[in-house]
C-alpha cells in the first residue's frame, strides 16, 4: 500500500511536469522563400559571424570552386562558375537555451558570381536581395563585393 502511494505521487507529480509549450521545429522567420531555390546552388558554409552592435549574425557559403579560390587552389575548378552567398538575420534569444542568440529575420542575401578568379576582379557579378521575400535591390556592389570576399574562410579541410 505504501508503494502504490508513492507510486501515484510520482506519476501526478510527473504528469504535472508536462509543457504546454509548441516545439517549432523550423525557424520560419529565418528561412529563405522556397523560390529562391538556395539549395539548387549546392553551397556550403564558408565561415559565419556575429555583429554584437547591430545585432544580426551572417554565414557565407560558397560552392567547391569559390572554396578552391578563397583556399588559393584556383586552377582545380578554373573555368567553373564560383558562387557565394552571404546570408544576414537579425537575432532573437533563444527560448530554450539561456544566453543563447539564434536567427530571427531574414535580412539580406548577397551572391557573387564568377567565372574567373576572384582575386581577378575581372567578371565579378554581385547580386543583392532584402526581406523575407528576397526582393532585388540594386545598390553599390563594389565595395560589398570587396567586403565579402576579404571575410577570412574558417579552418576548411
């Protein structure tokens, strides 16, 4: 008898531990619109930081030639098309983890494309997007494009 009580107090008491709380999943703010085909680029992350002042986080991804580029194996993958994307939020704290900051708002995505090498400046395509729903902005690509590409890559094998 005395462990059936103790049995039902602890499952009350676990029962009563429940969250009401929705898991989410996906974090829908910080997606990119499913038209913007991001994955058909074939990108990977390239290096990611954080902007304490501005509050926004940004990841630059690039596909296998800008990767060869920025890693000075340029004549791998010479003649093939390099591609980077610099992905920028603003931040949110995370609800689940104190102290933590996650992507809230999608902000902008800026690509670069090249068919030469990037040190070249020769050829260089920059393209600049704003919103959730990624609408074209035209803008000055000269110093973004310069920006962008002095980012430092992190450690890549």
């Amino acid at each position: 008898m005395k462990n059936l009580i103790v049995y039902m107090i602890a499952s009350a008491f676990m029962m009563s531990c429940s969250s009401k709380k929705e898991y989410e999943p996906v974090n829908q703010n910080a997606s990119l619109p499913e038209h913007f085909d991001f994955n058909a680029m074939n990108l990977h992350v390239v290096t990611s930081s954080i902007n304490h002042k501005k509050q926004t986080m940004m990841t630059l991804y690039g596909n296998t030639s800008a990767m060869d580029d920025l890693k000075g194996n340029a004549t791998k993958n010479e003649n093939k098309e390099k591609i980077l994307a610099l992905v920028t939020w603003s931040q949110k704290d995370d609800p689940d983890w104190f102290g933590a900051k996650i992507p809230d708002h999608l902000l902008s995505v800026e690509v670069i494309r090249s068919t030469g090498t990037f040190s070249g400046n020769s050829g260089i395509q920059y393209q600049r997007y704003e919103g959730k729903e990624l609408k074209k902005v035209t803008g000055e690509s000269a110093e973004r494009i310069k920006i962008i590409l002095q980012m430092k890559p992190s450690v890549m094998p």
